[in-house]
C-alpha cells in the first residue's frame, strides 16, 4: 500500500507543478509533507522489522523539521565548513 501511495501523491504533485508552472503553493507544501510523512513511517517500520535499537533516532531525524528537538541538530552539507576557507 506504500507504494501505491507514494506514487499516487508523486503524481498529483507533477500534475499540480505542471499545471502552476512549479510555483511553491500551500497545497503543494501539504504535498510534500504527506510524501516526507509517508517515507519517515516506511523507514520506521523498516527500521522495527530490522530490530534496529535507533528506531527512535530515526524518527526524530525522519520528523518534520518543527517537530525535532530542540537538541537534534539540522543536516549539514557537507562542504559547509570547506567553504567558509
């Protein structure tokens, strides 16, 4: 069934970018956060089938970047510290 979901909202997401010329709409925020939703609770099953003990890390950076932690830090790219020499 995750599949077909995320396939259905990866289709509704191109057809809406392909209708308003790839604008950043709310409904397209709503989107993406169904889609960002959707991956974090594969992972975390996945993660649950495995026995993984960092089931719960997962989620917290799997979750929505409002609903982390104030403690979790952000992703950083990796040349970030490169470029400021």
């Amino acid at each position: 069934m995750f599949k077909t979901e995320l396939e259905v909202l990866a289709s509704q997401l191109e057809d809406l970018f392909a209708k308003n010329g790839y604008v950043i709409t709310p409904e397209v925020i709503a989107m993406a956060r169904r889609l960002d939703g959707l991956i974090a609770q594969e992972l975390g099953n996945w993660a649950a089938e495995q026995g993984s003990p960092a089931r719960s890390d997962l989620a917290e950076l799997t979750a929505n970047p409002k609903d982390r932690p104030k403690s979790t830090p952000g992703p950083r790219h990796p040349l970030s510290d490169q470029s400021r020499s």
